[in-house]
C-alpha cells in the first residue's frame, strides 16, 4: 500500500459477518451515528466502484500484539466479472489468510450504485466513530481493526475531512432539543449535518450559520434527511428557544435579508425571554428583522398592542350610540368606554371579545345598522355570559332573547 492510503481505525473487535451479511447492525448507543446495518457493505462497494484497493485487519483475540503478523487477519477485497441472466456484474469477493480462503459476499458494485467516494468516506469514518476510533493516514497504525483505502482521489476526499464532518473546534452558538448551530462552515456547500456529519441534504439559500442535528432523526438509505419539510421549524427553533441576547441582537437583522435561509422560518413555540428582549430592542432602534421574528414577538403581546386603534369619524360614533342605547333598551347594558374600534382583526373578524374589552373593526360601519346592533350584541353576549361562538348556551342565550321580543311584540299588537 502506498502514500495515498488512509485507515480507518478502532481498538474494538469485526465480526466478519458486518461486512458478508446484509441489514446487521449491533449499534446500541443513541449517540451512535450509523444504524442501517448496511452502511459498510455500501461503502466497500462504492470504494472497489471506483477503483479503490480496500483491505481490511483485524487483531486475532488469541494472540498478542508481539506476535506481529501473526497476531492479525487480514481480509482484501476485490471483484470478478461475471453474468446474471444475461447482465454482466462485478461480483465482490474476499481473501482472508493469505490467500487460502476465499468467500464471495452477498452483494455486487451495483450496491449503492449513486453513491460517490465522500459518501464511502463518510460510512468509514462513522463506524470508525462510533466504535471509539478515528482515521489517519498511511499504513504504520498498530489498533485492533484498521480498514485501509488506498486510492488518489479518495484521499483527496480524505483531506477535505473537515468538509464532510464538523471539527469539534467550532463553537456551538446556540441549540434547540433537536438542533445546534455554529459558525458558518464556507466549505459545507449549505447543508444540514447530522451528528456532526455531512448529510447533502441541502438548505435552498445560502444560511447564516450552520445548524447540526443532534439527536437521532430519520435518514434515508444514503444518509441525507428524510423529514426535509421539518427542517425549517427546527433551525427556527434553535433562534427562538437557544440563541442568547447578544448573538440574537447581531444576527436578526442579517436574517432580514431576503437572499438568505433565515429570512423565512416557522416556529410555533412560546420564544424565549432572551428572545423577547432583543426583539424589543431591536424595534426600538428601528433595526430590521425578519417578519417572522416580529410575528411571534407581537404573539407574546398583551391583544391590545397588536391591533391598531381607529379615531371614528363622527357619523361613525353616532351609528355606535345608536346601537349601544337600543340595547340598552333592551336590558343589554354595554358599557362605552370597553368598546374599542380598529382598523382590522384578525381572520378579517368585524368584532372580537378579548380580555374584558369588545373590539369591532371599522368595516362593520360600512354594512349598515343593523350589522353593527347585530354583532354588538353578540360580542355582548360574549362579555355578559361568558359563553363562545357555535355553542348550546350560545344558542340558548340568542333564541332565547328572540323568543322574548316575539313575545313583547305580540303583547304590544294584541293590547292595541
């Protein structure tokens, strides 16, 4: 093997059986990245795909490490081509002791076929982590299991490592439950890693930052994410719930720039007090920030100061007294000064009940008098009884009420 090698290495003990048979995966820890079973024979096919040499050696428990040679096995990985049903394959075989025993393994160069070398590297490097170990170059490492790849271009995959998997050096910035972020990886072509490892799976503008997931997640068969429609609430998450004052007070404003990912995101938790805090800074100094940003910080508001007042025009608040003094008459007493007009409500609503107040929307003037009693009355009723829309009390209290002005006009015609 030459210069161009790189081993991947633990101090643990391989079953043969992890790479001769298919959907085995022994993987109980759940920081373990892997958990397919499938991943080793993927890579072994990609890498004999593409031309590599691959070899593996593992420690013979019944010999110690002086023995030298003798105290390891040694397995080399190569094809031979032959036919199936009339298609030709590249069939993987493997050698062990010397060349003595040879054993054809279940599964072709086909395997994995759109697989490419940094996803080979990828599979090497996280059972080589999740076994305790790690990669080197050349061929001098002594540890129980070394897989050597020796190849030119899957060494250059190899030197672009940091690509492909996080740098424990990078700061977390931030975290969520789910996600972290870190300073912006230029190198990372914008994607979303998982466990600190490259997935492809990729953001659709360029991010701020780059976020990690950190607990286990769906992954399709090549690794990248699988719930990809969920991504966007997750990294909103680690802003609203993990990011501290400072970083959110230097950074919102650079996610109100439409060219990038954190322009547009979604949460639907109660944002943290950090959060709050800077937001209301932020609007104070009249710096930008993303409208989702001041959507959920307008959420956290007292009702009153999210909508906006309306001055009524004069015929406006005579159509109002009007409207309160008929319903008076009627022994529904609505008190003035807890009725606040405003320029629109929510859902295009003419009239809401909220917190001891009735809010009716300036458009309920322009449908007539008889509208505006109307949905008084009702926002009344709200108020008075206690009851909401599209119930039986609702609907008793309103048939009621209709049942006992038939009644007095019936009284009144019948005594004339």
């Amino acid at each position: 093997m030459s210069n161009n090698t790189v081993c991947f290495y633990n101090d643990g003990e391989l079953d043969k059986r992890s790479f001769t048979m298919l959907g085995l995966s022994a993987k109980t820890d759940d920081n373990a990245i892997g958990f397919f079973g499938t991943g080793f024979k993927y890579a072994i096919a990609t890498l004999l795909r593409n031309g590599c040499e691959v070899t593996i050696r593992m420690r013979d428990p019944l010999y110690d490490a002086q023995d030298g040679d003798d105290a390891y096995t040694v397995c080399k990985f190569f094809t031979k081509r032959d036919k199936f049903r009339n298609k030709e394959f590249d069939f993987i075989y493997c050698r062990t002791d010397e060349g003595t025993i040879v054993r054809e393994l279940p599964f072709t160069t086909h395997l994995g076929t759109n697989w490419k070398l940094w996803q080979a590297y990828r599979e090497l490097y996280t059972n080589a982590l999740d076994e305790g170990g790690g990669v080197c170059e050349g061929t001098d490492s002594t540890h129980s299991v070394c897989v050597f790849v020796t190849s030119d271009e899957f060494h250059d995959v190899y030197t672009q490592r940091e690509k492909y998997f996080i740098n424990p050096k990078h700061k977390t910035l931030a975290r969520s439950a789910r996600m972290r972020c870190i300073e912006k990886i230029p190198e990372g072509d914008n994607v979303v890693y998982y466990k600190s490892m490259y997935t492809g799976t990729n953001l659709e503008k360029p991010s701020l930052f780059t976020y990690d997931y950190t607990i286990t997640v769906d992954l399709t068969e090549d690794r990248t994410l699988a719930d990809v429609w969920y991504i966007k609430q997750h990294i909103c998450d680690v802003w609203v719930l993990g990011m501290d004052y400072e970083t959110l007070v230097e950074w919102l404003p650079k996610a109100s720039q439409r060219d990038v990912y954190e322009h547009d995101l979604a949460s639907y938790n109660t944002p943290s007090e950090q959060f709050i805090s800077a937001v209301e800074y932020l609007i104070q100094k009249r710096r930008p920030i993303p409208m989702w940003a001041h959507e959920l910080y307008l959420n956290t508001r007292p009702f009153d100061e999210k909508i906006t007042h309306h001055k009524p025009t004069k015929f406006q608040q005579h159509m109002l007294d009007k409207a309160i003094k008929v319903l008076e008459y009627h022994e529904c007493m609505v008190d003035a000064s807890k009725v606040v007009i405003c320029v629109s409500l929510p859902d295009d609503l003419v009239g809401m009940y909220k917190n001891g107040t009735i809010y009716l929307s300036k458009s309920l003037f322009e449908r007539g008098n008889m509208t505006l009693l109307g949905t008084l009355f009702e926002e009344w009723v709200h108020m008075y009884h206690g009851c909401e829309d599209s119930t039986r009390r609702m609907q008793n209290i309103l048939v009621d009420k209709v049942a006992l002005l038939m009644e007095q006009l019936y009284d009144m015609e019948v005594s004339e």
